[in-house]
C-alpha cells in the first residue's frame, strides 16, 4: 500500500503511542473499515519490534561471546591472559558502542518531527459551546446532533451530520458550523478541509469563533510541516493584547 505523509505520520505516532485518545479512536475506526491500511499498520509495527529484538539479541550475544572467550583464557600465562582480556574487552566496548548508535539512530529516526511534537504539546480540543449533550434529550436535528457527536470525540459522525445541515438554527452563523467541522476534520488528519473551514471562519468578522479558528488555523499549518504560514499567524495573534490565545502564540514562536 503506499502511504501519503500524513499516514505516515499518522502511523509513526501510533506506533509510539502519541495519539490523544480522540486520535487513537479514529485511528482504530480506520483499521477496522480499511484492510489495506490495517495490514500496512501490522507490517510497521512487527518491523519496529524485529528491529528492537535484533538489536537485544544481539546485545545478548555479545555478552555470552565476551564471557566465553574469557573463561577459555584459563590456561594461558599470566601476561598473555592480561592482554588478551584487555584486547576482548576493547573488542567488546566497540561491539557494544556500535549497537548502542545503532539503537539511538533507531530511536531518532522514530521520533516524530519537531513540529509535531509542538503541535501535540500544545493542540487541545476545543469545547462544544453550541449544543452540549443533554441527559436523555432526543433529537433529530442535524446540528445539535453534529455538535452532540463533536462533543464525544465522534468525528466523522459529526461531519456527516453537519453535512446534513440545510437550515441554521437562529442566532447561529455558517462560520460556527464550519469552525467545529474544520476541528473535526482535523482530529481525523484531513488537513486540507481543515485549512479550508478555518481560514473561513478566521475571516468572519461576526463570529465568536474568529480568533479562536486563528489559532487553531496556525497549529493546523505547524502539524502540516507549513512553519513560515504558522508562525505567520503566531505572530499576529502575539501582538493582539486582546486575542484569547496570546499566552500561547508567545509560547509556541519561542519554542519553534
């Protein structure tokens, strides 16, 4: 199967168990509905342990070969026995220094990249504001549905039911559907319905979501690897004394 960057990603962080629990339930849906993607998932994650185990084995091979060769020493004279010790032991410090780069090359090639790290640090899902779930409050309408489905992490079933949606209820704007639709989207790694929905909402000069979409449209561009678009937007939203996530731009334009 051959996998875009974001699957790659994607797998990578799964591997290393870096996915929020939102990430993780979309992740595991995945699997279960596409077998390609399963199996190349399973291909990843038995290399990643043959790799590790090789390299255990092979640490343990080392030992059991360097105490052999010592204990077979027995019979040799005094002077000789120091020196050949002393050359097994170098031998045997430059077996292990190697597995050991080879172990932290391994390690460092598995790490994901600094920006998403920093998008992990400091991405948290926001609120549903709009429609919270309700104890035992039925309802058929495709909004309140689509928030309620948001709010429990069920993402894809969120879109499908904003999707649906022909009428808004009053008061609510388009730019605050599309704000939590573009939030969907992302926790589900569709970064290019993300950047569209939020660069939208970010311009609605009437929607309480327009700051809010800001920053969220800058951690998007930070997790696509797009750094000059994200600090871009850091920045302003940095110089902005009454922008809801000032704190944070300043922090995150620190640590890029």
């Amino acid at each position: 199967m051959d996998l875009n960057d974001k699957d790659e990603i994607l797998i990578e962080k799964y591997l290393q168990n870096g996915l929020s629990a939102q990430q993780l339930q979309a992740f595991e849906a995945r699997m279960q509905t596409d077998k390609d993607f399963k199996t190349e998932v399973q291909l990843r994650r038995n290399l990643a342990e043959a790799a590790k185990e090789t390299g255990r084995k092979n640490l343990k091979n080392l030992f059991e070969k360097a105490d052999a060769k010592l204990d077979n020493e027995a019979t040799i004279v005094p002077m000789q026995k120091a020196k050949t010790r002393s050359l097994n032991l170098k031998k045997w410090a430059a077996a292990a220094a190697i597995l050991f780069l080879l172990g932290a090359s391994l390690w460092w090639f598995l790490q994901p990249p600094a920006n998403e790290q920093l998008f992990a640090k400091y991405y948290e899902p926001f609120p549903n504001l709009e429609a919270p779930l309700e104890k035992n409050a039925a309802s058929s309408d495709p909004v309140k549905l689509g928030f309620q489905a948001y709010e429990k992490g069920n993402y894809q079933e969120a879109i499908d039911h904003f999707q649906a949606v022909s009428t808004l209820p009053n008061g609510m704007v388009k730019s605050s559907v599309d704000f939590y639709k573009g939030l969907c989207y992302l926790a589900i790694f569709d970064y290019e319905e993300t950047e569209s929905l939020l660069k939208s909402a970010s311009l609605e000069t009437n929607s309480s979501y327009g700051q809010v979409a800001e920053w969220y449209l800058a951690l998007t561009y930070l997790k696509m690897g797009q750094i000059s678009q994200s600090q871009t937007i850091l920045e302003a939203i940095s110089k902005n004394g009454k922008h809801p996530f000032q704190k944070n731009a300043i922090v995150v334009l620190e640590e890029m």
